[in-house]
C-alpha cells in the first residue's frame, strides 16, 4: 500500500503538525479585513453614483431654466437669450444617420467575412490585428483622416472650385472634394465606430451555436445561404444592440467633426449631403468654452438635449432587441 | 523520530489523530480504538436533517452517523442528494441563494449549522475535494501554500516542508518535485486532482468531504487516488461521494445508500453490498436500476 | 412490414417531388457566392485600407513639417519649448505637450484603475443580484456620456471645488480638474470589462477556496482577480489609450498653455487640445504651425498604438483558458 511512497517519508512532520508549529493568523484580523474591504467596495461604488448624481443634478440645474420650444427651434446666436440647437439638432441626426446607414453595412460585413467567409490565412490575421488595433486609435486622428479623405479628396480635386454635379439647392447635389459638408462628416464618424460595429457583430456572430450551421450546411446550403439564412438572423439582435453603442458613440463626437473645420456659426439645416453643418456636442464645446454664465447655461441645456436624444435612441434600442428576439423566437 | 509527534499533540484541530502522517493502516489499526459503539467516536452526526433549495426539499429526515478515521461512501442515483448533504457538512451551500436546512447536523458534538458558527474555521477543519479538478491558476507551491498562509505565518523552511510533505501525502512529490514553481495547469487531470487533496491536507483538516473525486479521471489515476484514500484513511474522516459501486466497495469501511433525497440504507460496506437489508439497496448495488 | 413499405412509398414520391423542381445552375450558385465572397472581403480590406492611409497621411505630413526651414528634427523630438504661435522665435519641442498629455493620463489612471477595480470586485463578488442588476445602468450611463459633457463638468463643478475646497492655487484651467474628468470617463470602462474578466473565472476556484476556510475576502483578491489579471490588465491599458486619445475634456478644462510641469493645479496643453486649437482655425492652413499638428498627431498616433499593442500581447500571453 506504501509503495508509492519513499521510505525516508516515514521520519516526516505531518502536515498538521507543521501547520501547528507556526503562529496562527489573527481569526479577528482576518474577519476585519473581509468586513472592511466590504466597507471599501460599497464606499467607492457609492462614490460611482454619487458622480453620477452630481452630474445630472449640476447639469438639470443650470441648464433646464433655458429648455423651451424656442430653444429647439432657434439657430445659435450671440445673443444668449435668442440662441437655439436648431442647426446642430438637425446636423447630428443627419451626420448620424449617414454614418449609421455607411458603417453598419461595412461593419457587419466585415464582421461576417471574418466570422463565415475567411480561412486561417496571414491576410485573415492581419486583418484581424489591424482591426484590434484600430479601435485604439483616438477619434481626432480620424478626424485627420476624414479631412484629408473625404473633406479634401487628397487634394485631387481643388476645394475652391469644386467638381459639382446638379443644382446646389437640390436634394440630389453633389461635389468633390465633398467639403466640410454633412457626408464627409457621417463618412468620418462611420470610421470613428467602424471597429465598434465590427467587434461587437463578430461577438453576435459567434454566439450562433456551430451546430445550426452544420445543420444548414448538410442540407446543401452554400456558405452565404446559411449565412444570410440562419446566422445572420441568429445573431440580429446582438448585433443590433452594438449597432446602437456604436451610435451612441457616433452622436457623442466631436473632435473628428471638429478637425474637419466645420462652420462655428450656421444659420440653416442640412438640405443636401454638400449642406454645412455643425453637431450637438460641437455647439456644446462651443458655448461651454465661453467665460460667461449664460452661455454655460446654454451648454447645460444643450447636453440635456444631446442626453435626451441619446436616451431616446437606447429606449428604441430595447424596443427593437425585444422586438427582434420575440420574432427569432 | 523528530518533533513531529509532541507538534501534533498540541494541535487542537487533530487531537484524535495519530502522530505520523505515513502511519501503514495496520499499525494505525493497532494503536487505534475498536471500531463502533463509544460516541466519542461519532465526527459528524445528522438528525432528521433536512435540506431544502427555495421550495424543493432535497433532503428529507436524514440520520447518519459519520465514525472518525474511516471512510464512509455515499452512493445513491443522480440527483438523489448525496452532493447537497456533502456541502452542508462544510456549509458550501451557504453561498447558494434559498439554499436552508432544520434538524441536527454536528461535528465533534458540536453544532454544524448554527448562525454564529464560523464558516471560514469550520471550513479549514473540513476539507473538500471536488468532482472536477480545480487547481487555482498559480503554481504547483502556491497550489499548496494558499490554505496554509490564510491561517498561520510560516518561516519559509516550514512552509516548503509542509507543501513537501503535503505532497507526498498525496503520493505526487516525486512526479511534481522538479517543478513546483511551474503552473498547476499543466498537470494532467489526476496530478491535478491529487493536487487538490494535497491542498486541502495542507491546512490540516480533520474531515475530508470528496465529490465523486475520480469521475474526471482516468483508470489509473483513479487507481493511485484510491490508494491514497485508503492510505489517508489513518489520518482524516473522509466521505466520499461515488457512482462507482466496486470503488465504493473497495475504499470504503462504511456505506450509506441514497434515494430520492432519503437515506435509505447505511452499515458497514461488506454488509450493504453482500447482505442489504433493504431491497432498493440490493437492487441499486447490483445494478438493477441506477 | 405493411408500415415499412408505406414509408418507401412516401420517401420514393418525396424523392420524386423533390427533383420536380427545375434545378439551379451550379455555375450560377458559385458565380454568386464567389461576388459575394468578394464584397465582404472588400468591406474587410477597407478597415485595412484606413488604417494605412492614416499611416501614409501622418507619416508625409510629418515628413514635410520636419523637412521645413524653421523646424528641426533633432528639436522636435528633444526639445522642450513648444511656441508655435507666440512670438518671432518659434520652437517645436514636443516634450511639454506630451508630458501635458502624460500628467492628465497619470492623474485619470490613478483614479480610475483602482476604483474601477474595485467596483468590479464589488459587482462581480460581493453585490446582491439585485443591487448589481440597478448598478450596472450607472456604469452603462457613465459610459455612454459624450466626452464634451465630462468637459463641461470638469469646467463648472469639479475645479469650482478644487479652488474652493481644496487650494486657492486651482484656476479655471488647471491639469487636476481635467485629469479627474477623464478619470470619470474612462472609469466605466475599467469597471465592465474587469467585471467581465472576474465574472469569467470559473465558480470551482471560488468553491475551492471558500472550502480551503478563505474569507470572501481572501478568495476576492488571492484567487479571483489574480486569475482574471490579464484581462484586468488588458482593461487598464485600454482605458490608458482612451484617456491618452481624450480631446474635449482637455480641451475645454485643462487650458492651452504648452510648458512642462508636475503641478496638478497647473494650466497645460496636452497633444490633444494643441490639435484641436490649430483645427479650430487658428493657423492658416499648409504653413509651419498648421502641419505642426499632423507631427503631434504622429507622436500620439505611434503612442496608442503601441499601447494597444502591448495590451493586446499582454492578453495573449497570460490569458488562463478555462473550459
Ligand atoms: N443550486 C441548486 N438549486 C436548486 N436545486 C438544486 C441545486 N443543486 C442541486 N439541486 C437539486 O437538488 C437535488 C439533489 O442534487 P445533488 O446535486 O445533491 O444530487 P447528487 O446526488 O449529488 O447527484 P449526482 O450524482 O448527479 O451528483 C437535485 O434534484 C438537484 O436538481
Ligand atoms: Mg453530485
């Protein structure tokens, strides 16, 4: 029975014993130290929401006296008492649905290339590193790129007399380079969340149990109808809910639009892609950085808009995800 | 014969046991009492215990008397409550939320469940190896060393002679001796089960509670850890829970047989599989339904 | 025998049935998965695209910036006057804006990874199901708040208090206030991707330990979090690319003044805000200060990006694989 173990074992302390020789640790000592790290957790956690709280009570409270239609419906101004969100309420929503309509099909395409499509290749790994990296990179350089890209075409096209194409006051209007206009500014936000977009759908895409695609598969399915038919809607509503981040993300910028050296003071809405435009958190930045009172005021006011807004846009985003999951059974 | 001895007399946790952990049974059968009977002999005692998880009562009126220095099997079809009971002995299931128990469950005469009994010391005096290895993601040593260093402060020279002979109470010393220092990870799966027992001697515990410890494991691991439990047997009560009915029989001195959450049967292994008095039992030990 | 020759029956007519159908070229199907195939790699290949292009427009403009008359290379990399738009002399030394940049990160890290640690130990170990199920929204919240708005915070709430509760010293742009700010804004993330970290640790380690006599204590910070290290680990060095990367805070809170010190209560200029005062059109566009910024644009690009790097190494190679 003792074969496997050494003779010379036989002379050995036991482990009790030895665990007898030393000092035992303080049973209270160690009771307190559970008690008051548990007393740290709640304080700091505590301290979250407390931060929080000062936030949004600081903010309602200088910004709610300047809420009113006419706030909504008023272009800025120099004259605190008359400025209004107007032009960058209707920029953010049209730079945000550019971007949403140009990154979510790129992303989640990349995303089902990476997840369905690609063999085990250096192309596929260099994609993969390329992407992990680029959700590093800080959102004013993609400002940098945005300008160079899409403002300036890379200077291929001169930016004082542009190639136009149709009649300025239409819908239809089009110009390259494209300008400081409302599609080169959905264009560099659709970089800025591109990696957000292709992260979170290859996550949707691979929580779709292997064996729904095997099944598929067996059937004769080729790739893409398996995709297209059981994968992607397997996966919608994940991917919907790091769609609406993405965009949350997208509303929230300002730097990016920042570099593109957008108009600081714009008089109108977007009528066409070429339109000027400026976004809500730019006019905040704006007034936010003016010395006067009022216009912080203005700034409260205009983040209880942007945070209205971005609330709104989470709201439709359980909504739709319930909604999806409901029908995906 | 060094200080080992008069060390392991001062040692309140261990009072009962002998003096050397690598006693051959026989021996420690001579120096040990007569099996049965004086109730000093009695380390865990159920009386009309029950357990219940939220609503579903899991275990119902269990009595059950656990000797010291033996082993005792649990077997019983899944789902039949041996693993519930298991974890009321050293209060795992405090951790499950609506997990309750009533009735009497003591240790050393002493009340297991009571409010203001500490968990963490009842803990350290009974050990428990699980169904899955589960090495903690560190070193072969610091495996070892982690229950040690919570309760005492060692100097080094004692610590690695306790992780050492920890070791080689779990018969794993000569297979891990040149890498302590590298990851418990990389053990097989019976290197690290043996890990686990080695980790929970280290704190010195007097019970031992094993979860179907050999069901992850391969014939020949299986087979050192059998030889092991018999071989620790001189040292720890130990319960083991198994649905390996030869390995009950060969490990165990005693046998409790579970059905549907009641303790059906229980008496000394030879009599439950040779001569069971229930016809469940009989059935159940000779494979009729499982 | 009688149900057995039903069913070849009924397969038969379904075999039948099945080849009624006109069949699909399979020229056709191919063509079309192998254009589809296509598309999506050329979605895939843009992502690829954008990162070189930024790496093309840096690195040129850079080029041209140093090659200019009035800069040095040797300067721009050692120097540690920045005076782009002052005076007759102007200097390039980047050193003041990018220990600007490394104070405001300092200060955000020192807040936000511990306390972010600790929260996520609080959520993942210790917090009822229901206090984490009403904690979690404050986190998500905090997360989802544009950075101007932190901005905006830093400017009217944090350093009022810094200047009246903490020192006189505190002005209305100091690198405290902002360094806080960007503290709070990346606190959310150290918060949820460390929880997701500790939360991935298997319950058997927390089980072995407890049934070792650990206190929740003990198994929080001996066994789970070193467990869970490198994902804790990989969320610091994110949460320190962001802040690096953070533009409208410093903007707006820390000030716009480039010189290089260690004094919280101090004005500073970070890579950051020197861009976005150039962009904002003070500079006229193509001379010496305006491709300045695509220089330090360079130097903080080549900075995230090795972070990432590192976190992303630092990931793969100590990540514990549980099944
Ligand atoms: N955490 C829990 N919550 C609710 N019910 C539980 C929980 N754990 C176990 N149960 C139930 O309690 C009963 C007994 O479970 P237990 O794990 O003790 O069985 P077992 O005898 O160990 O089975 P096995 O041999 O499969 O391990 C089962 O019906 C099980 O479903
Ligand atoms: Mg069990």
């Amino acid at each position: 029975m003792m074969a496997g173990l050494p003779a010379t074992a036989r002379a050995r302390r036991s482990p009790a014993a030895i665990a007898a020789s030393a000092p035992a640790n303080s049973q209270a000592g160690r009771r307190a130290a559970d008690r008051s790290f548990l007393a740290l957790c709640l304080g700091i956690t505590s301290l979250t929401v407390v931060i929080l709280a000062v936030l949004l009570i600081t903010i309602w409270n200088d910004g709610h006296g300047r809420l009113s239609w006419d706030f909504l419906t008023n272009f800025a101004s120099r004259k605190p008492a008359e400025a209004g969100v107007k032009a960058s309420l209707w920029g953010s929503i049209w730079v945000c649905a550019i971007c949403a309509l140009s990154a979510l099909p790129i992303g989640v395409g990349t995303a089902i290339y990476l997840e369905e499509f690609s063999r085990r290749s250096r192309l596929t790994s260099f994609i993969k590193l390329n992407i992990a990296n680029l959700a590093g990179v800080p959102s004013i350089v993609y400002g940098i790129l945005g300008l160079t890209a899409f403002a300036r075409l890379f200077g291929m096209a001169s930016a004082d007399s542009p190639i136009t194409l149709g009649n300025p006051e239409s819908f239809f209007y089009l110009q390259l380079p494209f300008g400081h206009g409302v599609l080169a500014g959905g264009l560099t936000l659709m970089l800025v969340v591109l990696p957000i977009i292709i992260v979170s759908s290859q996550e949707a895409l691979r929580s779709v149990p292997r064996s729904l695609r095997t099944g598929s598969l067996a059937l004769g399915a080729t790739q893409w109808q398996t995709t297209w038919n059981i994968t992607l809607p397997a996966s919608i509503p994940m991917i919907m809910t790091g769609a609406i981040l993405a965009m949350s993300r997208a509303i929230g910028e300002a730097a990016p639009v920042l570099v593109l050296g957008v108009p600081l003071f714009i008089r109108s809405t977007p009528t066409n892609l070429m339109s000027d435009f400026t976004v809500l958190p730019l006019q905040i930045f704006n007034w936010a950085g003016r010395p006067q009172a009022e216009f912080h005021e203005l700034a409260a006011a205009a983040i209880i808009v942007l945070l209205a807004v971005l609330l709104t846009f989470n709201a439709i985003a359980v909504v739709l995800r319930h909604r999806l999951q409901r029908a995906a059974g | 014969m060094n200080a080992g001895p008069s060390a392991t007399m001062t040692n309140p946790a261990n009072t009962s046991s002998p003096n050397e952990i690598n006693l051959r049974k026989p021996d420690f059968q001579s120096a040990a009492p007569a099996p049965n009977g004086a109730p000093d002999e009695v380390a865990i005692r159920a009386d009309k215990f029950d357990g219940w998880y939220g609503e579903f009562h899991a275990l119902k009126g269990i009595s059950l008397e656990i000797p010291r220095c033996r082993v005792t099997a649990f077997i019983g079809p899944s789902g039949c409550g041996k693993s519930t009971f298991l974890r009321w002995m050293n209060r795992m299931n405090d951790s499950i939320v609506g997990a309750r128990a009533s009735g009497t469950l003591t240790l050393d005469g002493e009340d297991l469940l009571s409010r203001t009994r500490d968990v963490v010391e009842l803990r350290r005096n009974v050990g428990m190896v699980f169904q899955k290895p589960n090495p903690f993601p560190k070193s072969i040593y610091d495996n070892v060393a982690f229950g040690p260093r919570l309760h005492r402060s060692f100097r080094s020279s004692d610590l690695d002679e306790l992780v050492e002979n920890s070791l080689r109470a779990a018969a794993l010393w000569d297979e891990v001796k040149d890498r302590l220092k590298s990851s418990a990870l990389g053990l097989s799966g019976g290197q690290q089960q043996r890990l686990c027992i080695a980790r929970a001697i280290a704190v010195g515990p007097e019970v031992l509670l094993m979860d179907e410890p050999c069901s992850a494991l391969d014939p020949r691991s299986t087979a050192s850890i059998e030889q092991l439990i018999r071989e620790l047997e001189a040292q720890y009560t130990i319960v083991i829970v198994t649905h390996n009915m030869q390995q009950a029989a060969r490990v165990s001195d005693r046998t409790a047989f579970f059905f549907e959450g009641s303790l059906i049967e229980c008496g000394d292994t030879d009599e439950i599989f040779t001569n069971p008095r229930n016809k469940r039992t009989e059935d159940y030990v000779s494979g009729r339904f499982g | 025998m009688q149900n057995a020759a039903a069913v070849s029956t009924a397969a038969r007519s379904a075999a039948a049935a099945s080849r009624r159908g006109t069949a699909r070229s399979r020229a056709a199907r191919d063509g079309t998965e192998r254009v589809i195939r296509g598309a999506l790699l050329g979605c895939a290949l843009l992502s690829v695209a954008s990162t070189f292009t930024i790496l093309v427009i840096l690195l040129a403009q850079t080029g041209q910036f140093l090659a200019m008359p009035e800069v040095s290379a040797w300067e721009f990399f050692t120097g540690t006057t920045w005076s782009p738009l002052l005076g007759a002399e102007k200097h390039f030394g980047i050193w003041p804006l990018v220990t600007g940049t490394m104070l405001i990160t300092a200060i955000a890290a020192a807040f936000a990874l511990p306390v972010g640690l600790v929260v996520a130990i609080y959520l993942s170990e210790y917090a009822p199901a229901r206090v984490r199920t009403a904690l979690k929204p404050v986190l998500e919240i905090l997360a989802g708040i544009p950075t101007v708005v932190y901005g905006f915070f830093a400017l009217t709430v944090i350093t009022p208090f810094l200047h009246d509760h903490v020192s006189e010293s505190f002005g209305t742009y100091n690198a405290l206030g902002a360094g806080i700010a960007v503290g709070i804004m990346i606190l959310p993330i150290v918060a949820s991707l460390s929880e997701d970290a500790l939360r991935a640790v298997p319950r058997s380690l927390r089980d072995a330990s407890s049934a070792l006599g650990s206190t929740r204590f003990d198994t929080s910070v001996k066994v789970v979090v070193p467990a869970a290290l490198s994902g804790i680990v990989a969320s610091w060095l994110l949460a320190i690319t962001r802040a690096l990367g953070e533009t409208m805070i410093v903007a707006l809170a820390a000030g716009g003044l480039a010189h290089m010190t260690a004094n919280p209560a101090d004005e500073l200029q970070t890579m950051t805000a020197y861009m976005v005062q150039i962009f904002l059109g003070d500079a006229p566009a193509y001379g010496v200060e305006y491709r300045s910024s695509y220089a330090v644009a360079t130097v903080l690009f080549a900075m995230t990006l090795g972070l990432t790097i590192v976190g992303n190494l630092f990931l793969r190679a100590f990540r514990e694989e549980y099944e």
